[in-house]
C-alpha cells in the first residue's frame, strides 16, 4: 500500500483523572526523512486570541518500532523527531483543568477536549484522514462514562468508546469530544437528528429544552436552506455544561459546546422562560447560526485558516454581530417568545452599547481588525478604548435590516441567503468588502454611505428614528443602580447625581470614565473606595448618596490605590440618559404594523 495514502493515527487516554492528564498519541508510517515536524495550533477558530495551548503540554516523547527516537522542541508549537524510520508515535501528556469551551478538561466526574488544542498535526499531512481511538479511563468507578462527540465512528459504538475518523486535520479538530456520564435528549430539526448531552450537576427539564431548541433550529434551517431543506449537517450535537457561575460558547461545524449556569437550564414544572432560561436559549440559538455563519461562510482572510498566527480581517462585526442580531431575533420568529419580550431584549443590546464610550473612539471594522490584542484582552480602560463587534455589530447589523426593510427592497435574510448561496455553499471566502456589495445589490442602490459611517466610522445608527417606522418607541432614561442593564421602564427611584465610574459589588472601581467626574477627581479603575463623606462605603450607601446628591455637589472620597490611601473630591455629574427600553406604539399606522409583522412575526 502507498504509505503516503495511510491515515495518521491518533490515540486520547484519560490518563490520570485525579492529576487532569491526558495522554495523546499521534502516529505517522512515512516519517520526513529529514526529521519529521509536528505543530500545535495556537489558536481556535472562533476565539481570536492568541492562545498558546502548548504551554499545557507536560511532556513530549517519540518512539518508533526499534526505540526511543529523540525529538526536540523547535519553537512555542512545533517539535521535530529526529530522521527515522516508521511508523513514528509521538506521545504528550497534557494538563488538562480549564472549564472552558477552547482547551481540555479532565477529573474524576468529566472529561472534555477541543481537538485544537491536543492534537498535534505531522507537518506535510493535514489535508490527509485521521483516525483516533478514545480510550475509556482505567478506573472502574468511571465504567459509566461515555462519548458524545460528532465526530463519525469507525467501529465505535454510539456514544461509546472506541475509533473514530475524520477527513482531514481541519476536520479533525471541529469535532469537540465530551466524555462524562452526561444526560441526554435528542428531537429532529430539517430532517437531521440533534442531539443535547448535558454534563454537571443539574436538575433540568430536557424534554422542554429539547422542544423549545426544535423550533428555534428548524427556523434557522428555513432561513438558509428553505422550507423543507435539510442543514448541511447529517448530525447536530450541543454539549452543555452546567455548572455554578460560568458562561460561553464555541461554535463548530456540526456541534457546538456551551458552558451556562445550572439555573439556566429550564426548571421542571415552569412553563414560564426566565431571563436565566432565556440567556442559554440565545447562547445555543448563536452558536447554531454560527453552522452557516462561520464555519461555512467565512472570510477569505480564514479560508484556510493559518492557526499558527493571528489571522486579520475586519469582518467580524458581520460574523460575530449579524450572529448576535439574528441570536434572539430566531427566538421572536420562531415562536419562543413575543415580540415584546424580543424588545426588551434589543432595549438591553442598544443600553449596553449606549455606555460604552469606546464606540466613539473605534469602528466595529477596527474592533473586528484588533480582536487579537483588544477586545479579548479587556482592562480598566476598555469601556473608554474599545467598542463590541459583537453587541454594536448586532446593532448595525438591525440598522442594515431596517434599513432595507423600509425601501421595501428585501431584508438582511436576503443578504444571508446570497451570502450562503455565493460563498458559504461553494467554500469560497467572503471578500473583505463582500457584504457590502451583496448588501448593495439587495438594497437596489449604493450603500457606501451606510457603511461609511456606521461600520468603519463611529456614529450611532438613528434606531430611535428607524423603529419609529415599525410602530416601535425608542426610550432612554437614567440607569436605576449598578444592576440596572435597560430594556424596561424603571421600576425604582432614579439618582439625582453620577460618579461617572463602574463600580464592582465589592466597591472597587473597574472602569473611570473618560471626562467623567470621577477621572477629572484623580479616581482611576482598580481604585478601591473605603469611604463616602467619612463613612464606610458600600454599594447601598452609594446608592441612597447618588439619589440625594444632585449635580454639582461636590463627594468626599477616601480610596487606596494598590496599598495607598487617597482622597478625593469628586463633583457629582448629571446621570447619563445611557438606560434604553422600547415599547410598542398604541397606534401605529398599517404600513408600520405590516413592516412589523414582517420582520418579527413567526
């Protein structure tokens, strides 16, 4: 047989539990002569920041059938086996303890990894199949775990251990592999069994999770592909962790991982959906949109990924904030929950946004273009720098909606049914000024304009205006305390006075403002306040201090900075009107309710 068509091989054993190792072993039969190279990503597709997975790896060996074979570490992620003959094992134990959606996870009740992080790739050998074999865990008391992973089996029994394959390295490593003693629930969805394996401690009605997902991913389906059509998945698979404070989600090309609070999880009993059930429902419902936007429509700057390095593009508001638009929007047209209820949540995106100072300072194209040393590396001074390509592109991405919506010239789902029909259906990247072109041509005239101003230039969409012409109100008030995230009317007594600063449940200040009376007092973020007019700070003192307080007065501050004590006098500012919550008209004309059928109506 021609070595050069044999698969490279890769063994996982949960090696010690109790130590988080796991152990992973890749093989190739036609080592480099010259020494054969392996190389570990840096990164993974969906989470743009640099992350360094090697610096996990406790240890790397290589053998072949004759012995020991040296290999050496060349640079951060890549070790070369010194010239052999095959077949060539490399073997690395790895340290596996990050409750996260990117890396590993091992102990004695779970295990989980994201392929990119564990599998090393035989340089010369990515496009060719794989093979793994997943071992089960030594301990006898672990005889009840199994597999939920989409990888395809080949030999492995469902949800059991054993081989699996995949088409190449890429493929590889869009298959995340939980292995627990997970619960599980299935429904169909476009003709396509899905499937939701919940790990961690829970108490949680599956069957109302699985109906509720049902409608959602068949909407999303109808979106791309039509009514009746099958997703471009033969088996869909949410892995859900539940556990006591945790949030996130990763998407992959018929999977998705997602970590939320057990509290998220729907209650038996409940037909109500809170804001705890809510929050999950929009996480999976983004990470399932994510299976055509991302992993099939892409841009060209990712088509092939280089996991090596970052990989630039200014697209991400389109990828990351069209998703975040069409997140909850999927919710509304699907039936989950009302119009109302889909409001509140835009009012909530449009507060978020409104406090965020940075969004006069960097477009969401910049934002896109610097996601790899900004938007995942937040500090004090973010809110002031930086703007969300995901929260503001969601924005843009319903400015653009409405926008062709009130020309009566189509909707963004056209734009994403073009997208999908001339990039993500053919594998073809998106140029970087693709959207605006296809977003042109839907519209029927030249968008530039729009572009220009609201995705590489700074300036807020008039949403207020825009609504209006779907029967809706726009609203802003003053936030009624550090709580307070908008989307409804206030429901307590509202502060006279601003400190114009994020202030932390434990009184530390995260964020100053730029311009604010709490910078132009000499606060800065990471200050921690021990003292408001002489007496001991906390977050209800504060709180009754700004009702009673009106602009102008002047706030005695005693604050340590790392282990110094300060004071200082800070001139209350007007609050902000930064609160938004949206209402629908009493008496809208026809054309806005049919606009607004159209656009949120099942």
């Amino acid at each position: 047989m021609d070595l050069s068509a044999r698969p490279t091989r890769y063994r996982v054993t949960p090696l010690e539990p109790n130590a988080h190792l796991f152990e992973v072993a890749c093989s190739v039969d036609d080592p480099d002569p010259q020494g054969q190279r392996f190389t570990l990503p840096a990164w993974v597709p969906g989470s743009y920041l640099i992350r360094e997975f090697a610096r996990h790896f406790m240890g790397v060996r290589a053998e072949n059938p004759q012995g020991a074979v040296a290999i050496a570490k060349e640079t951060k992620g890549t070790w070369r086996a010194a010239p052999c003959t095959g077949p060539l094992t490399v073997v690395a134990q790895i340290y596996a303890y990050d409750v996260s959606v990117r890396t590993a996870y091992l102990d004695s009740r779970r295990g989980y990894f994201n392929g990119g992080s564990v599998f090393l790739c035989p340089d010369g050998r990515a496009t060719r199949p794989c093979e793994v074999q997943i071992e089960p865990p030594a301990n006898p008391g672990l005889a009840q775990w199994r597999v939920a992973t989409t990888l395809p089996s080949d030999g492995a029994p469902a949800y059991g251990f054993g081989r699996y394959r995949a088409d190449s390295y890429e493929a590889l490593i869009d298959h995340p592999v939980e292995i627990s003693d997970f619960a599980l629930a299935h429904f169909e969805a476009g003709g396509v069994a899905h499937e939701i394996a919940v790990t961690g401690r829970h108490d949680a009605d599956l069957d109302r999770l699985a109906s509720d997902l049902a409608r959602v991913c068949r909407w999303h389906i109808e979106l791309f592909d039509g009514p009746g059509a099958r997703p471009p998945f033969d088996r869909y698979l949410f892995q859900i962790t539940a556990v006591g404070d945790g949030y996130g989600g990763l998407e992959h090309r018929s999977s998705t991982s997602l970590i939320c609070r057990r509290d998220e999880l729907p209650a038996r009993g409940v037909p109500a959906i809170g804001d705890e059930y809510l929050n999950l429902l929009g996480l999976a419902s983004h990470e399932y949109f994510h299976s055509w936007n991302v992993k099939r429509i892409k841009p060209a700057a990712f088509t092939p990924y280089d996991l090596t390095r970052e990989n630039y593009t200014r697209l991400l508001w389109a990828f990351e904030g069209i998703t975040s638009y069409y997140d909850d929007l999927a919710l509304a047209r699907s039936g989950v929950i009302e119009p109302a209820r889909y409001l509140e949540l835009l009012g909530r995106a449009i507060t978020t946004v409104l406090r965020t100072p940075g969004r006069r300072r960097q477009s969401i194209a910049d934002s896109s273009f610097d996601a790899w040393i900004k938007f995942y590396r937040p500090d004090e001074n973010t809110p002031n720098a930086v703007v969300s390509y995901y929260v503001k592109g969601s924005l843009v991405a319903l400015a653009l909606d409405l926008t062709l919506r009130r020309e009566r010239a189509g909707s963004l789902d056209d734009v994403m049914r073009a997208l999908w029909e001339r990039y993500g259906g053919r594998s073809v990247g998106v140029p970087e000024d693709g959207i605006e072109r296809i977003a042109s041509e839907v519209a029927g005239r030249d968008l530039r304009d729009f572009f220009a101003r609201y995705v590489h230039g700074t300036e807020d969409p008039p949403l207020d205006a825009w609504l209006a012409d779907f029967g809706i109100d726009y609203h802003l008030r003053t936030a009624q305390n550090a709580t307070d995230r908008g989307g409804k009317p206030a429901s307590a007594s509202l502060p006279r006075g601003a400190l114009d600063a994020k202030v932390g449940a434990d009184m530390k200040l995260l964020s100053v403002y730029s311009g604010g009376a709490a910078e132009r007092a000499g606060l800065a973020g990471g200050d921690q306040l021990v003292a408001l007019d002489g007496l001991k700070a906390n977050v209800d003192s504060l709180r009754v201090l700004l009702e009673r307080r009106a602009p102008g007065d002047a706030l005695r501050v005693h604050a340590f900075r790392r282990d110094e004590l300060g004071e200082h006098t800070v001139v209350l500012a007007e609050p902000p009107l930064d609160t938004c919550y949206l209402t629908l008209q009493d008496k809208p004309g026809e054309e806005a309710i049919a606009r607004r059928m159209r656009w949120l109506s099942p």
